[in-house]
C-alpha cells in the first residue's frame, strides 16, 4: 500500500510541477524536474539541470554549505577556500573576538595575510547527496498502526539508515540526516562533510555590515552591507579537520565566478542554500492562533528583554560588545514577529487559509475519497483549538524563563543530567568535572553582565506570574509572589546580593569549595525555581499538549497529502536542508501610487546618514566612505548606466531563515549578490506567499567588493576570485536578430 502511495504523490507531484509559478517553492535541486527546468529557462536560465545539482561531479550545489549545519548560508568564492556570508552571519564570530582595544564590531577586521586570519567558532557543512529513502522508512508500515507506533517505526527505521550511512566515519567530520517532507508522505537522506577550521578574514565596521540597525531591518529601500568573509581550510589531504596550524586553504570542487557586469531590471536570479523553517501549509486555525495569541506574546516578552539590555549597553563599551550578538539575536525575531502579525492581518491570510479549506473539503467530497480525507480537518480543527490553551505557558518558557540566563545556564550545566551533578553523586571524577565546569563558565562569563541578568530574572518572573494561569505555574514562584507582594524586584536584588552566580571569581570559588555537594547546589533558590519551571514545562505543558500535537501530525499528513494530489502544489516547508529557489530581478509596487525600484545607491547612505560622533548610532556613515563617496572613487563597481555605486537589488525569489547569506547567482551560474532579508509588506510570506510584492533583499556584489578594495585596501582577496566584468550575450535574444548567435560558455 505504501508504494502505491508513494508512486502517487509523485505522479501528482511531477504533474503540478506543470503549474509551479517560478517565483515561489524552496525546491530541492534533485527534484529538478523537466517542467521546473523549462520554467527556470524562461526566467532566462543558460545552465543544464547538471551544473546545479549533480551528486558526482563538480556542480554549484558544491559551493554553498550551510554554517553550523544550518544556522545561516554561505558560498565559496574563490579556488582558496574564501567564503562569502553575511556579516549579521558572522556577527557572532566578529562579537566573540572583540574587546574595547580591538573593537572589531565598531571599526571592522580584515586579514591582510593568512597568518591573521582568526579562528571562528563553527563549521561548515557541505552537501554531498540526496537520496529518496520513503520506502526504506517506511518499511513496515500498516493501515492500522496508530500514530504512536507509526512515529514508532519511522524512527527506528530512520536510526537504522542513518547508523548504516555513518560506518566508519568520524561523528565530527561526516554527518547523516534523514528528514521528512510534506508532513511525512516522503523522506530523503542527506550525507554532508563537516569542515570545522574557519576563519574570519574581513567584516566592514558596523556602520556599514549593520547600517540602519532595527530601523531599516525587514525594510526597503535598504542601504545595508550585510556581508562578511571567511575561509574554509582542510588537511595537506585536503580532507576535513579540526582547527590546525598545519591545515591549509580548502581547495573545494566548485568555486562561484563574482560577477560585476551589473544586475538590470528582468535579470535571472536564482538562490540556493539552506532555509531553516516555513509553514505554508498552516491552517486558519493556525493563523488565528499565531495572530492573536503566540506572537504577541513573543513581541511583548522580547521587548522587555531588549529595553534591559539596551540601558546597560548604553552606558558602557565594554558592555555593548559583551550584548551585542545577544541583542541582535533577540531583537531581529523581535521585529519579525511584529511584522508578521500585521501582515498576516493586512494582506487576509486567514481568507486565503479558509478558501484553501473550502476546496480540499469540496474537492474530497466531489470524488468520493471521504474515507481516506474527510478526518483530516477536523483533526487539525481540534487539535489546534484544544492545544491552545498550552500556547501561552509554552511561549513564556521559551521567552521568558529561558530568557534569564542565569537559569539557562544551571539548565546547560548543573541539572541531574550534568558532569558536575553526575561526578558528585558518585564521588568519581569530581576534580575533572569541576574543570569541564569552570572552563564553561569561563565562556559564559566573558560576555555576561551581572545588572542585566538581575533585571532580566525580575522581568521574566513577573511577566510569569501576572500573564500565565496559576494552572502552571511552579509552586516556589506562587510562594515568592506572595512573600514579596508582586515585587520580583526585590526578590532579584536580594538573591544577587548573595549569589556566587554573578560572577565569574565568586563562581570559581563556589565550585572549588570542598563543600560543594548536589545539596548546596539544590539549596539555591533560583536553581530550585527553575527545576519547578522545567518539571511544569515537560508535565504540565508538553506532554498534555503532545497527544493533540500527534492528532495535528496525522491531519496535517492527510491534508498536504490531499492538496498535493487536488493540484494545489507548493514545494515542502523548509526544514534546513538545501534548496533553490528562481525568479528575477524586479521591482515592486507596495502600496497605492507608491512604487519601489529593483535597486538602490550609496547616494542613498548619504540621504539616511545622521550626523553624529557615535559610531554605533544606526545611520552613522564613516568618513572614509563620504570621501570615496564624494571623490566618485568607485573603481570597477560603479553602474554602467550613471556612474553611481550599487548597494542592494531585489529580485522575487523565495526564501526565509537561514537563506542569510546565500548567493544570488546570475543565468550562468555567476555571484550577484548575497541575500540578506525580506521585505515588509510580505512577512506572512513564511505561511503564505504573496506573489505580486514578496521580495528578497540582497547586498549587491558590486557594494561588497567595492568595501573590500577601496575601502579596506584589502584588494588581495579579490585578485584570489574569478571576477567576470562583462555581462553575457543572451544567445535567445541575439537570435532574434541574428541568425547566427555567438555561443555562449556556462
């Protein structure tokens, strides 16, 4: 019966593909199916389905890798292993590696050797194949089975693949993943090479990787040099390694050709990399909920945290480069769920969920397959309702409790589970777990402000105490809501009086103490807090809430099962694994007699530029860069068509989280531009995509390179790429004039 179904989702799949728009789906490049090819060929594609994606030999697939396994994209440039991200990518590395001295987040870093190129602290993971493994999944599996046995089954089967593809490979260089797709109808394994030596080698100042700050994030017309550099490095084998002074620059199978021919209005653009997580196949109950319940919640709690973190940020150097990667971190999804929610409302998306509704039960009934769909959604309908009432403590867990961190850290490092925990239970291996311990705390003190971590705890537990139900709320937070009559403030205060948690000296001294016991560590108040916090999340929250969860799964798979065979397609939500999306560059009309061009200029850094000595204000510009902008300075990177310097371009392609710092790649296959956000008016896109106005906003090649060479004098790096200055002769447009079209190479 599973093959059946199998063989006819995909013959429903490859059908709709016939209808796919080209501007929207996140597709997987093994699926490049004829008809998507023919669609990507009227976008003005020049490259055979082979040179994007082959498993075998050289294709673009094995440029791009994925950041940490997923976290963010970035591409190879050159036959030397430099890699291209965005610089909000590597604001993490850049934060890390800052101190008020070398304040790298403020004035830039760029490596003028090899030799000063610093070690980051991830990996990056290249692509090496995809395999459809649906049958091999789910072996076994009976019309019977509940929900339970079915996830079961699929598990085990799935454990079985993944220990079978790992055999002699070393967890740390090689990695297996088997994911699921259209809610579990299908599954495919994908094997990667983990690269762990990368170093940073050039990030422009802020006021240029960052330019705009909140402000201008998610917004356009956009004047942001979001990009950043690093290089990937391998054995003398050129195998992967580990960090090593020996390792030498990777020599990858495909490097991308960076283009400054210049993008123009129509222009081909494709993206590939890895987008972490849409839900396009949310229903209106989904919608519903999302609008009116999680994401409020989500804005309310981050913006408290973010005003806590700001007033301390404010008065300090030293504590501004310790938050600044937290800051950006909380405040990016901050924004992203307020613009959400408003265009989630704005552009009706939950009259678009009910139309879709209407059709898959019309469509069912019509064809008599009630047995098979009719359950679906009612399944859904009662689950999403029935489950809400979890939504709200599940989201101040995650927000609120876990966004104190001091009880992410005794989470991380002192609960039952732990080394230190462990080791004192069994009076062995105490004196090597207290040294894994400290070296942690080491890391987690460098960037940690005790004043901030106080007004977080007060913040996080009231908000708990006044928002959640008592239902589930832990007994220790009703005990100390009543004893300080409300006031968390005052809690706080007189716990970080006494705490050896709020810093890293008094924490050393806690832990080498000889009498250090579990006792002493379960006698803490907030350790006991967050022990009550943890026991409500997983028994009261989450294991109540999984039986509806696992109703949703089974309507959830019934349904995308359905609208893919009524031909309704839509590619599967993106779940960190690679895609490629196509389109072209295009402009946009967001709103009556308001109309967006395709790209903007570094006139327009100078139009936003406010004048200030503060070089970390939003719209703060350099002075070097209003020299070179005022002596027209530009070099090579300047628009052919009036002599001004690019910044960024639009173009409709569909992408999401995790897309930063993927390549815009041109017709034949040559670096355009780095991809960076979305825009405003379509920031429902990740549930429902709105062809007319979904844009994406991406670094124009010309602006990074231009930074790179005549702002930063770091011109070697350039001379490491293949940089094509000519734009290609279209060989179908000069066929309409010309009988015999000079061919063109890819």
């Amino acid at each position: 019966m599973k093959s059946i179904i199998k063989f006819l989702f995909t013959i429903f799949l490859s059908i709709n593909m016939l209808f796919v728009k080209a501007d929207e789906g996140m597709w997987l490049p093994m699926l490049l199916g004829e008809a998507t090819y023919k669609n990507m060929v009227e976008c003005g594609i020049r490259l055979t389905p082979e040179q994007i994606y082959n498993a075998n030999n050289s294709s673009l697939k094995d440029a791009i890798v994925a950041l940490g396994g997923g976290f963010c994209t970035g591409e190879i440039i050159s036959n030397q292993g430099l890699m291209m991200t965005n610089h909000h990518c590597g604001f993490g590395t850049i934060q890390a590696n800052s101190t008020t001295e070398n304040d790298y987040l403020t004035d830039g870093f760029w490596a003028m050797t090899k030799e000063q190129e610093i070690p980051a602290d991830f990996g990056v993971w290249f692509l090496n194949n995809i395999s459809d493994v649906t049958d091999k999944v789910l072996q076994g599996l009976k019309d019977d089975m509940t929900e339970k046995e079915r996830d079961s089954l699929i598990r085990a089967n799935s454990n079985s693949l993944k220990t079978s593809a790992n055999e002699g490979k070393s967890k740390e260089d090689f990695a297996v993943q088997v994911k699921s797709f259209y809610y579990g109808n299908l599954y495919y394994m994908f094997t990667y090479n983990i690269y762990n030596d990368v170093r940073l080698v050039g990030a422009p100042p802020s006021s240029i990787g960052k330019f705009g700050g909140d402000t201008d994030n998610w917004m356009w017309p956009r004047h942001t040099g979001d990009f950043t550099m690093f290089r990937v490095y391998a054995d003398k084998e050129n195998n992967p390694s580990s960090y090593n002074e020996e390792n030498q620059p990777l020599k990858p199978k495909h490097s991308l050709p960076v283009s400054i021919a210049g993008v123009q209005d129509g222009d081909y653009a494709m993206i590939m990399g890895y987008p972490g997580s849409t839900d396009r196949f949310l229903t209106s109950w989904g919608v519903k909920e999302a609008v009116e319940i999680e994401q409020p919640a989500r804005v309310k709690i981050r913006k408290i945290k973010l005003d806590i973190m700001d007033e301390q940020m404010s008065k300090s150097q030293k504590v501004r480069i310790q938050y600044a990667s937290k800051y950006a971190r909380v405040s990016n999804y901050w924004k992203y769920f307020i613009g959400q929610s408003e265009q989630l409302v704005k552009n009706k998306v939950f009259d678009k969920k009910q139309s879709i509704e209407n059709s898959f039960s019309l469509w069912y009934q019509k064809n008599k397959l009630d047995k098979t769909y009719s359950e679906a959604l009612p399944l859904i309908e009662n689950a999403t309702k029935s489950s809400s009432k979890y939504t709200i403590p599940k989201v101040y867990f995650q927000e609120a409790v876990v966004g104190s961190e001091l009880i992410l850290f005794m989470l991380r490092n002192l609960g039952p589970r732990t080394p230190i925990y462990g080791a004192l239970k069994s009076g062995e291996g105490i004196k090597e777990a207290k040294e894994n311990l400290i070296a942690k705390a080491e890391a987690y003190y460098k960037d940690y402000n005790a004043v901030i971590d106080e007004n977080t705890l007060a913040s996080v537990l009231s908000l708990y105490a006044n928002d959640v139900d008592k239902e589930f709320q832990p007994n220790l937070l009703i005990s100390l809501n009543e004893k300080y009559k409300g006031n968390f403030k005052n809690f706080a205060s007189n716990y970080f009086k006494k705490t050896p948690f709020k810093s890293l000296e008094l924490f050393k001294e806690w832990v080498n103490n000889d009498k250090l016991s579990i006792k002493a560590i379960e006698k803490d108040l907030v350790y006991q807090l967050q022990n009550e916090f943890l026991d409500v999340y997983r028994y009261k929250v989450m294991v109540p809430k999984s039986s509806f969860d696992t109703d949703y799964k089974k309507g959830m798979r019934l349904f995308v099962d359905g609208l893919q065979k009524m031909g309704m397609n839509k590619a599967s939500d993106a779940n960190s694994t690679m895609r490629f999306t196509y389109g072209n560059v295009l402009p946009y009309d967001p709103a009556d007699a308001v109309h967006y061009d395709f790209y903007t200029t570094l006139d327009g850094v100078m139009q936003k530029e406010v004048i200030t000595e503060d070089k970390n204000h939003e719209f703060y510009v350099p002075q070097k860069l209003k020299d070179l902008y005022d002596s027209k300075d530009f070099g090579p990177y300047a628009r052919k068509e009036d002599g001004k310097l690019p910044v960024g371009f639009l173009s409709n392609n569909d992408i999401t989280g995790g897309n930063s710092g993927s390549p815009v790649i041109n017709s034949h296959g040559e670096l355009i531009g780095t991809a960076f956000d979305g825009n405003w008016e379509a920031m429902s896109g990740d549930i429902y995509f709105e062809p007319n106005i979904q844009r994406t906003i991406s670094v124009d090649i010309r602006y990074s390179l231009f930074i790179i060479d005549k702002y930063a004098g770091a011109k070697h790096l350039i001379d490491e790429m293949n940089v094509i200055t000519e734009r290609h002769i279209d060989p179908v447009k000069v066929a309409s004039t010309d009988p015999k079209p000079v061919p063109v190479k890819n």
